[in-house]
C-alpha cells in the first residue's frame, strides 16, 4: 500500500509541476519539479521515498537512455562522433582529475580519492533540463546535438571513473593498469553485449511473426521491456556496463526499424505513443525524486555546528565554477584544436559557444544517484570520510548549474536569435499554412445542406491557429494582444448593454428580463477584470440555464428563457456589427477578428440549441467528418507541394505528415467506435 500510495503521490505531483509550467514558462520543468519534491520532502513526513542506486539506474536510466540511443539521428551521430566521445572520456577524466585536485585543496578533510569521487559523478550531464530550456530560447542546433550525444554515453564514464574512486576510498589500494584494464572491459563488453541481446531481441520478434503472433500490443510490451532485459544482462551477468549495452541496443533497434519500413506500421505507432508517455513520466519523476532525496541528505550537514552552512554555499559556488569552467576551456581547446587540424574547414574557436557548451552542462539525477550510493564505511570499519558533506556539496552542484543555466542562457542566446529570444518555428509557421488551406477546402465544399457543420469545423480550424499564433508570441506581445483582446471585449459588452438598454425604452421585453441580462453583461465584465466570485456565478448561471430552465421551469418561464436567448442573439450581432465597423475604419486586427469570431460561434451554439435533435446532430457529425478527410487530403497534397517546391526539408515533411496523420487516425478511431 505504500508503495502505491508513492506513485500516486509522484505522479499527482508530475502533474501539478507541468500545470505549474505552464504559468511560469520562464522556469525550467526540471527546476519547478525538483522544487516541488523539495517542499513536499519537507513539509509532508508520512511518505518518504528510498531507491537505491542500482534500482534506479535500472527502472528510470535504462529506459531513458535506450530511448535516446533508438532516437538519435545515426547520421548525426556518426559525423560527431569525435567530439561526442571526447566529451564522454577525455572531459570526463580531465573533469574527474583537475576537479578531484582543487576539491581536495579547496576542502583539506575530503582525501583525494573521495575528491576523485565527487568530482567523477559530477562530470555526467543531463540533457532534460536542458531540452526544456531550448524550448523557449534559440540555442545553436549543434551545441544541443552534442549535449544529448555525449549524454549517451558519460553516464556510463562518469559511473565507472566514480566507482573506482570509492572503491580505492574503501579499500586503500588504486591500480591504474588494473583500473585501465577494467574500463575497458566494461565499455567494450557492455557495447557488445548490448548489441548482441539487441539483435537477438529483434530475430525473436521476427521467430514470432513468422509463427503467426501478429499481436501489436504485444511487440510493443517487447520493446517497452527490452532495456530492462539488457541491462540486467550486461550488469548482472557480465559485470559490464548496462548504460553502455542499453545505448548500443537503442541505436541497433533504429537501425532495423528503418529497414522495416511499412510492414510494422501500425506496431510503430503504437510503440511511439506508448514511449512518449512513459518518457513524460520517467522524465518527471526523475527530477522529483531527485528534490525529494536532497532535504534528508544535507539534513546532517545543515545541522552539523561544526560548518558554516555559508562557508558551504561557497564551497558549491567554487566547485561549481571550477567544474563549469573546465567544461568551457575545454569546448574552446577543441574547437581550436579541430580547426587546425581540419585546415579552417570547421568553426573558428568561439567563446561565446564555448560559454554556452559550459552552461548547458547541466548536472542531473545521475549525479544524485551515484553520490547517495556512497557507502556508510571503508574497510576498516572507520566512517566513509565526509559523506554527508559529499552529498550536499553533489546535490547543491546540481541546483546550481540548473539555475545558471536557466538565468545565463536566455542572456547569452539573444544576440545569436536576431534579437529576439523567441522565434516561432518553423514547424508551426507551415502547420498554420496547412490548416488554412483545409479552411479554404472546407469553404469550397460548403453547400446549403452542410452550411453549419462547415461552419463549425472552420471556426475550430480558426480556434487551432489562433492557439499556434498565441502560443509563439514573445512576452511582450502577449501582454500587448491580451490587453487588446480585453479592450474589444469591453467595446462588445457596451454595444450589448447599449442594445438592451434601447429596448427597455422601447417597451419591447419586460424590464426584468433585460435587468437580468444587464446583470449577466456585468458578470461578464468583472470576468474580463479576473474576478474569481465571478467566474464562479458565470458557470453557475450557465448550469441553470442549461438544466433548470429547460428542464424543470414552467411554461412562463420557459418562454422568458426563449426570449433572453432571441435578445442575447440579437445583442451580439449588434456587437458584430460595431465591431465590424471599427474594423472598416482601419482597426483591422488579430485581437479584434479573435472577438468577432467569439460572437459568431455563440450565435451559432444558440441556434443549435434551438434547431438541433439527436438526429440532426448526427448528420452534421457525419458531414463534418466528410469535410475533414477533404481537407486531409488538400493538407497532405499542400505538404507534397512544399516539398517539391523545395520550401521545406524532408524532416519537415515528416514532422507535418505526423501532424495529419495522428488527426487522421483519431477520425478513423472514432468511425470504428
């Protein structure tokens, strides 16, 4: 029960940080989930969480780590492979080495082999939090590739480089030829294990075919469960590394996948979608974990009288810098070095993408998993020398570097995005083009029959471009669009109220029917002013005249409601029409053609509860979903027309194919049901 209860808990609160996201976009996910497991570790004392770090590496790295290796570009791979294995070895021994001998100067009681071990875990980096910060900021494409290459493989170094530096802190004794020897033996028997259960995973799955087991479920279960079996194979069989066999196997899977073509369409899709939840999830908890585990571990430091707990902050603040700063010299003698060497055929060194490959080093859960694995004594039987200490300094390291690159990326990005720090994508730039060329299809098809389900599929065409075009504004233009959308708003509620007001003094309606919708008019606009009371009355009002007007009220009643609805009707199109004539008079906007669309859905839901039986929505459902196949097509020969155009790449395509084809195979999902 307790364990259940734990899931529930770390996935309520993967939840609540990617709500929260949203709202604080400028904050990475990574940073907002590990601040919640902070907080919920401190304040909530009844549910605590305990994984090991073989457990760990085994149910969230694994996976994770298979993922990355099936999904990284083979080419891309193959043309940085000389930088990505610098990064995984050569900087992960310089980092292990000179961080090491200025951990130990720094602070005197870490030995020099525990330095070596603090030092080695935190030379792995981890891609997510970065991911999610390039979301929002241009960052060059080829830092970014080699920040997810290395990651593939410095886990495993960082793990390795760490584990011989506590065992030589436990046992006293350090061989570097036996050490030599050892690494590579784990690294080689790891690649090729991984390989070779790989390959036999994939001959199973094809025995199975041919055996007539055609089930897409089940090979997608096969693939979702292929890391776990590799790694067990090539950690607890051989002794190897698993990180390496897990990654050796993701990119052989890629390999066979891409050979497979069309034969394993549908059990592609099915695997895709399945890994992009479980991605989601592992992502997430990961990061919540690891706040989850940082309260308990600098527990015993914090409340150690013997260290200032400033004097740590300073020792993080150094360490930090140090293990950053390596990492930039580093890029910089690389480049430099490749440049030379290459004749000028590569990028001359450059500070700037030197101090961009620095902060993008962010250190993540690998980090906090490794150094939580430190044993409690050598053996001797003294105590491990300044676990606690280790722990904190590794933990507040990785905060640092979280929130260093959160704060200076965005900084140093903006010169490189033509100043400005967001761009819309170009994905989304063609999406949008895509889904007003099925508008234009779908006007094209109108008839008098269909006239209102065209009408209905074209305002939620409308709707999902406005949405792109909102999501893509950079800040400022969003509090500019906002404030215009308010403005326009404000203008349609007075023309309404106007309206009302005349037929009072006309003698049209009842003065209590019209006070009653002047009053709704006025919830509305408290609404706009973010009034929460009322937003609360607004869907309180909508509940009674859905349900008790229409259901339990009497005839006079009833007959009250029929004429509210004809006069709000007739209000919004008076509406419609000052707001058309602002438009006339050179107030042509986004904001504003947002608001006139907003009144012409509502009168068109009024008349659709007025006209509409069971059967009659039926048929427009059905003509609807003609539409949306034609405007598939238009959508598809559109893409095939870019393409050979040359306006856009294969990937591109790809990516926009995608799109149409996850909406297609939702209409095909539902025809089904």
């Amino acid at each position: 029960m307790d364990l259940l209860l734990s899931i529930i808990v770390l996935l309520v609160l993967l939840l609540v940080s990617n709500i929260i996201s949203h709202y604080l976009p400028m904050i990475p996910t990574a940073l907002t989930q590990i601040a919640l497991g902070i907080l919920f570790a401190v304040f909530v004392k009844e549910i605590s969480f305990e994984l090991e770090a073989e457990w760990f590496l085994l149910l969230f790295v694994a996976p994770l780590l298979f993922n990355d290796g099936r999904r990284f570009p083979r080419e891309e791979l193959w043309r940085m492979r000389w930088p990505i294995l610098a990064n995984a070895f050569i900087l992960v021994f310089l980092t292990t080495i000179i961080g090491g001998y200025f951990i130990h100067w720094l602070i005197p009681s870490i030995p020099l082999a525990a330095a070596f071990a603090l030092a080695a875990i935190l030379s792995p980096t981890d891609p997510v939090a970065v991911n999610g910060i390039a979301e929002r900021i241009y960052l060059p494409p080829v830092i970014l590739r080699l920040v997810r290459g290395e990651s593939l493989i410095n886990d495993a170094s960082g793990l390795i480089a760490f584990n011989y530096a506590v065992a030589a802190v436990v046992t006293g004794y350090f061989s570097l030829s036996e050490a030599a020897l050892d690494f590579v033996y784990v690294v080689s028997a790891g690649a090729v294990s991984g390989i070779i259960v790989g390959l036999l995973l994939v001959g199973l799955r094809r025995s199975l075919r041919r055996q007539g087991i055609v089930d897409v479920t089940f090979y997608s279960l096969l693939q979702l469960v292929s890391p776990f079996i590799i790694y067990y194979a090539a950690e607890g069989l051989l002794h190897a590394s698993g990180v390496i066999a897990v990654v050796a196997a993701g990119i052989i899977h890629s390999s066979v996948k891409e050979r497979a073509g069309i034969r394993n369409a549908d059990e592609q899709v099915v695997t895709e979608h399945m890994w992009s939840i479980i991605l989601f999830v592992l992502n997430g908890v990961v990061f919540l974990l690891l706040g989850l585990s940082i309260p308990s571990a600098m527990k015993e430091t914090v409340e150690n009288p013997a260290i200032s707990n400033w004097l740590i902050i300073g020792y993080i603040l150094a360490i930090g810098l140090v293990i950053m700063l390596i990492r930039m010299i580093w890029t910089y003698c690389y480049m430099g070095i490749e440049f030379v060497l290459s004749k000028g055929g590569t990028a001359k060194p450059s500070v700037k993408v030197s101090i961009l490959t620095g902060l993008t080093g962010v250190r993540g859960a690998i980090t906090m998993a490794g150094v939580l694995s430190l044993p409690y004594f050598v053996a001797s039987g003294a105590l491990f020398p300044e676990r606690s200490l280790t722990i904190m300094l590794a933990g507040g390291i990785i905060l640092l570097t979280l929130v260093a690159a959160a704060i200076l990326l965005p900084m140093f990005s903006k010169k490189d995005s033509a100043g400005s720090t967001v761009q819309i994508p170009p994905y989304d730039q063609y999406k949008i083009r895509l889904l007003w060329a099925a508008v234009k299809k779908i006007e094209e098809e109108t008839t008098e029959e269909n006239q209102a389900a065209a009408f209905e599929l074209v305002g939620e065409y409308k709707r999902v471009i406005e949405q792109i075009r909102y999501d893509n504004r950079e800040d400022e233009r969003i509090n500019e669009m906002e404030q215009e959308l308010m403005d326009y708003r404000i203008t349609g509620l007075r023309t309404e109220r106007k309206y009302l007001r005349e037929c009072i003094n006309q003698g049209q309606v009842s003065p209590e029917i019209i006070s009653r919708l002047l009053k709704s008019l006025d919830l509305r606009e408290e609404v706009l002013a973010h009034s929460l009371l009322s937003k609360v009355m607004i869907v309180i009002g909508q509940f009674k005249r859905k349900y008790w007007y229409t259901d339990r009220a009497s005839a006079n009643q009833a007959d009250d409601y029929a004429k509210m609805q004809e006069l709000q009707m007739n209000a919004a199109r008076a509406a419609i029409d000052k707001l058309s004539k602002i438009r006339e008079n050179g107030g042509d906007s986004e904001s504003l053609n947002v608001v006139i669309r907003e009144y012409e859905r509502f009168i068109e839901k009024w008349k659709r509860t007025q006209t509409d039986d069971m059967r009659t929505r039926m048929m427009r459902d059905e003509q609807k979903e003609e539409l949306r196949f034609k405007a598939l097509e238009v959508e598809r020969s559109t893409i095939q027309g870019m393409y050979e155009e040359g306006q856009i790449n294969r990937e591109t395509a790809k990516y926009l194919r995608r799109f149409i084809n996850d909406v297609e195979s939702l209409l095909l999902q539902e025809t089904e049901e």
